[in-house]
C-alpha cells in the first residue's frame, strides 16, 4: 500500500484552503465543446519515490487523457515535475516526457511561465543539468533533507549542487529543506547563508516529524526560526504563508497558493498528473489515486485516474478568497466581506490579526498559526464543519 | 548486340556482368558503394548504420525504416538541407560529409549552432515547433538521408525501440548543446577549442576512424563563431598547441599528439 512517504512534494497539503465534499468519480460538469477558457492552464506532475516500473509510459497515456479536461483552446503556461521525477524517468524518458507535452498540448507563447523540475543533490550532475536547461526548464527546485542534521553535518554536496546550478545562465533555484527538531540551528544558519550566496530565489523550510523519535513536537525551536527569519529579510527576502521566503517579485495580488505551491493566480487551470497528483478544473478540485499500482491499473485500462471530484466550487467562495489572501499575502483588504470579518473576530481577539490603517495584516503569533486560522476561515462555510 | 547467352568481353575486359557505375548530376562517374550515391545505400549495408538510427534495431525493423527513408542527391558545399523558418517536416541524418547548423539573428549576423558529421542527426530544432529554428548547410560535399517525422512516429509506435533510440539521441544532442553553451560562456580559448577537438577526435573514433588524425570539414572563421572567438584568436590557438607539441597542423588536416593533455585541458 502506498504510503505518504512516497510523495515527497505532497507537503503543501491545502485541506485548509480547499475545503471539498467528496462527490461521485465523474467529471462534475459537461463540456458541450463550444467553452473557451482563456486564462492558461498549468501542468503539475507528481512522482512517487519509489521507482515504477512503466511509470514513464503511464504518465505519457494520462497526459493524452486529461486533455479532455481543457477547454478548445486553452493554453498551457507552467509545467511542474514534482516529486521524485529522476527516480521514475532517464534522460531518453524525460526527453520523451517534454517531447509529449509540447506536441500534446497547446503552449502559451510567453516567457512568464514556469517550468520547474525538483531534484534531490545526488541527481545535480552537469549532464542532467545540461539536460534539464536544453528542455526550456527555467527552475530547479532543489530538495534537501536536513532533518537529521548535526552541527557537524556538512553543506558540501547540497552546497556544490546550487553551484552547478547556478552555472547554467537562465536556470533559477528554489530550494525546499526538511527540517525537524533535531536539526542543528547552526547548520541551519550555515546551509541558508549558502543558498543565498547562490542566489536561490525561494527557500522553504518544512516541518518534518524527527526521524529518531516519535510524537511530541517536530517543529523547530522559535529562537532558531526567528534568527533564521532575520537572516533572510536582512538579505532581502520576505516571508510568504508560514515558511516560504523568497527574494522573487510575485505576480501583484494576483498570487495563490496550492498544493503545487505558490503560482501565479491567472492560472486557474491546474491538471494533476500522476497518483494522489491534484487538479483544479473549472473550479472544481480532483484527486488522482493515491495508490500507486490503483493508479497505473486505471491508466493502462485508457481510463481517469481519478478518485474523487469535489462538489463545491473552491475558488470562488469569500472565505477561500480571504484565506487565500491572509496566506499569500498576509494581509486583509478592509472592504472584506463582513461575514469573513465575522469570523475573524476571534482570531483578532487572540492577537493574531491587527488594523493596520484601512486593511488588517497578521501578527507574528498570526504567521505562527496561519494555517489554523486559514483552514478555520476557508470551512467555516462548509456544511460538514 | 551481345545476347544473355553468348559471354562477351570488351576491349576493357569487361565481361557480361558488368554493371555500368552511375553517374552524378555533374556527369563524374560515381562507383555503386559510393557513400554519396543516393541510388544503392540501403540502411542494412550503410556504413552509418551502427551510430544512426538503425543501431537499435532488428533486421526486418532496419528494412521499415528503410522504406519511409528518402535519399536525394548529394549536396555540394554551401547547399541548403533547410534554411529557417521552413516548415518542420523531417530530421535527417548525414551519410558522408559534413553540415553545420547556424541561425541569423536580426541584425543578419550568422551564429554557429553545430557541426554534425557522418552518422549524426540533425534537424531536431524544429520537433515541437512548426518551423524549423536553424538553417543547415552542407560543409562539403554531403549525401543526406532525410527521414519524414511524421513517418518515424508512427514507425516508432510500432518498433518501441525505434522511438527510445530516438530520443536517446535527441537527449544526447540536446545535452551536448547545453554543455556547449555553458562552456562557451566560461572557459578560455584554449579550453573551447581543445573541447572542439576531442569531440570531433571522439566522434571519430566512434566511426572506427582515427581519432588522432583527421580533416576539419570546416574553416577557421565557423569554427571561431561557433566557439565565440575571433578567427585571429583560433589561428593563435592552432599555433601555441603546434608550438606546445599538442597538435601538428596543416591547413585543415590535424593530428594530435597528445591526446591526454587535450582532453584534460578539455575538462572531459
């Protein structure tokens, strides 16, 4: 049975985001062939850690059947590989992969797209970079696993990866660390200083339960956060959500957050890809078979994998909206609907919001519990809560 | 007239069964295994066929593939395969002689994009867009193998190890491009010519020809603007390596003395 730790990348969980009422395995609305859709469309595909045998294959057949998904027209903009994608595709297969998804779908002529691969520092070699850059990706986003890291642990391999990266002209990285509470605050210090010295563009550090012990809490420690914290915005990084720091100018008010991460909210589109991959079509949310080998079965039967619809629409709602906005931005305009503003009366009375001239920005006790108070907001409109 | 039955011989000692050679366009008799000759090549007997797009594949795949394979004449130097902008309809394969690749930005100034040499594909820029992005050209004389994409797909459907053979190959190409691109940008001349060295110096050595003598098919001003050097800076590198008993140069024939010290000034 195929377990969470088989999907490094599904840590941007949004249960608090997108709140959904499970529905019927079908798709939740008829195309009558004649919607357009003009916003574009992103591409986010999730590869387990466990090697499949005919994985590549099955994500090739998904890709000719989600296109049934978009609208006549509708353009794809960004392209994630997530995961553990050199642990599913060699190079002739990645190349393969790209190949297909240029010829398979109908790209957006721009240079505002993102086209991102994750890579762990043992798959950082300059022939897979060169690879990589020759395919038109334009990020790396660069896994590392700190999580049971000691003063003396050192930065060399994750160091020498950003490097290479950073020789290819026009391949940014973004980095994703896995920490605990076991990790060293001085290695922390050290590994950070080092991406920003190569430049790494967005760094998020995510929480991950000790590997050498169990229960109790993982996070790291406040003083440990905060001296961390006052690094990067020394250096010019700001903080996005509850984690993610990035030195990058987002797209205006116009960013969102998903389980892919942050990304450009003119993407409205998401097709997931892969098991317990996600997608967003039409304002409504998918789930893909979390099981791997459920996954493939459906696939290679020529039929989507797809487990479940939600019913609500996820996009639309105020309070999604507004979490959307405390999450991404950190701040509240003050014409927010006031059932919104009700609901936040509590999470103000605890300190965690604050008037701030015409609008409300969240406290620090506020980003400590973003995520709670996101996910009271977004459901407090949903019939199950 | 001599009749099937009756055995003849001309003043040539030529007998019954000789075949006439063909002749070229420009009327020079060519013989029937010439590389250039478009008429007898068969991707079974190619010279190539180990480094092209056969290596992966069985006898009676190798005869599909030969079929949807056209072969025109051979090119002379200076003669377009394709030029940029043309529709993208088929990649190709070089049978003997040489291409090189280039665009022309808007200012008409040509840049190098690659030399492709015999047993190499090209044309592969323009898989994913309607137009090809590079002109290519022939070097020298060139015999060309031009393969319809749209054909090798739906071969490549039908003889998996035709397609995965494929992209190994446009992986391949599109590595080494990068790997350029990146080396051009931080290496000195004298690296990114000895890089261009041991890489024709392999691909020989890959076609069972020498890999420590042999002729550059191109001149010194293509392979500055491929190397972002100034063909000043080229000749100079050419005579330091003479003068450090790296190379022994004559005109375009090369030979190398000391291989290892060219592939560790290489980075390779």
């Amino acid at each position: 049975m195929t377990s969470i730790q088989d999907y490094q990348g599904l840590e941007h969980a949004v249960e608090f985001l997108t709140p959904r009422l499970a529905c019927a395995n079908h798709l939740p609305f008829v195309w009558t062939g004649r919607e357009t859709e003009p916003s574009p469309a992103g591409v986010s595909l999730l590869c387990p850690s466990r090697p499949c045998a005919g994985f590549a294959d099955a994500i090739t057949t998904e890709m000719s059947l989600k296109r049934e998904f978009l609208a006549a027209g509708q353009t794809i903009e960004s392209l994630l590989l997530r995961g553990d994608p050199m642990r599913q595709f060699n190079a002739e297969q990645l190349t393969e992969l790209v190949f297909r998804f240029c010829t398979g779908f109908d790209l957006a002529d721009t240079d505002l797209g993102c086209r991102s691969i994750a890579l762990t520092p043992e798959y950082c070699t300059r022939t897979n970079l060169a690879l990589v850059k020759g395919l038109a990706f334009n990020f790396v986003e660069l896994h590392l696993d700190a999580s049971i890291a000691g003063p003396d642990r050192s930065i060399a391999p994750m160091e020498r990866a950003a490097t290479l990266i950073g020789e290819f002209a026009g391949l940014g990285l973004h980095c994703r660390i896995r920490l605990s509470a076991d990790t060293d605050g001085g290695f922390i210090e050290r590994l950070t200083t080092t991406l920003m010295a190569c430049d790494c563009r967005e760094i998020e550090f995510i929480p991950s339960p000790p590997p050498l012990r169990r229960g109790g809490n993982y996070r790291i420690g406040r003083p440990v956060r905060q001296r961390i914290a006052r690094l990067l915005q020394e250096a010019g990084y700001r903080l996005r959500g509850d984690r993610d720091f990035t030195n990058e100018t987002g797209p205006g008010n116009g960013l969102r957050y998903g389980e892919w991460g942050f990304y450009d909210g003119r993407i409205q589109t998401w097709l997931g890809l892969g098991p317990a991959a996600t997608g967003i079509v039409r304002r409504h949310l998918y789930r893909n078979a979390r099981d791997i080998d459920a996954y493939l079965a459906k696939v290679k039967e020529g039929t989507q994998p797809v487990a479940e619809w939600s019913e609500a629409p996820v996009l639309s709602e105020p309070a999604c909206e507004a979490a959307q906005q405390l999450f991404c931005y950190h701040r509240l305009p003050g014409n927010t609907d006031p059932e919104t503003m009700a609901n936040l009366e509590k999470p103000m009375a605890r300190g965690w919001l604050r008037t701030e001239g015409d609008s409300y920005s969240l406290t620090d006790a506020g980003i400590d519990n973003l995520r709670t108070l996101c996910r009271d907001l977004a459901h407090r409109r949903h019939p199950l809560d | 007239m001599p009749t099937d039955d009756i055995r003849w011989i001309d003043d040539r000692g030529r007998d019954n069964d000789y075949n006439p050679p063909e002749l070229n366009p420009r009327g020079i008799i060519m013989e029937a295994k010439c590389p250039h000759s478009a008429t007898t090549v068969n991707c079974n007997d190619c010279r190539m066929s180990a480094l092209c797009l056969p290596m992966a594949l069985q006898a009676d795949e190798i005869d599909r593939l030969n079929r949807i394979v056209e072969r025109g004449r051979p090119l002379q130097r200076n003669e377009y395969i394709y030029h940029a902008g043309e529709p993208f309809k088929s990649i190709y394969a070089v049978r003997s002689g040489a291409v090189k690749g280039f665009t022309v930005n808007d200012e008409g100034v040509e840049q190098v994009t690659g030399f492709y040499l015999p047993g190499e594909i090209f044309g592969m820029d323009g898989i994913g867009h309607p137009n090809h992005i590079n002109s290519a050209v022939a070097l020298e004389t060139a015999a060309i193998c031009e393969i319809p994409f749209s054909r090798l797909e739906e071969l490549s459907t039908q003889i998996p190890s035709l397609q995965r053979h494929f992209f190994r190959l446009m992986s391949r190409e599109i590595t080494n491009d990068q790997q350029l691109i990146t080396m051009l940008s931080k290496n000195s001349a004298e690296e990114r010519i000895a890089t261009l060295l041991t890489s024709i110096s392999a691909r020989n050595a890959r076609r069972k020809l020498s890999g420590s003598r042999f002729r550059l098919p191109m001149s010194r001003a293509d392979i500055g603007n491929y190397m972002g050097l100034t063909v000043e800076t080229v000749s100079r590198v050419f005579s330091r390596f003479q003068k450090q008993d790296i190379l022994s140069v004559d005109k375009k024939e090369i030979e190398i003395l000391d291989l290892d010290r060219l592939r560790s000034m290489a980075n390779t």
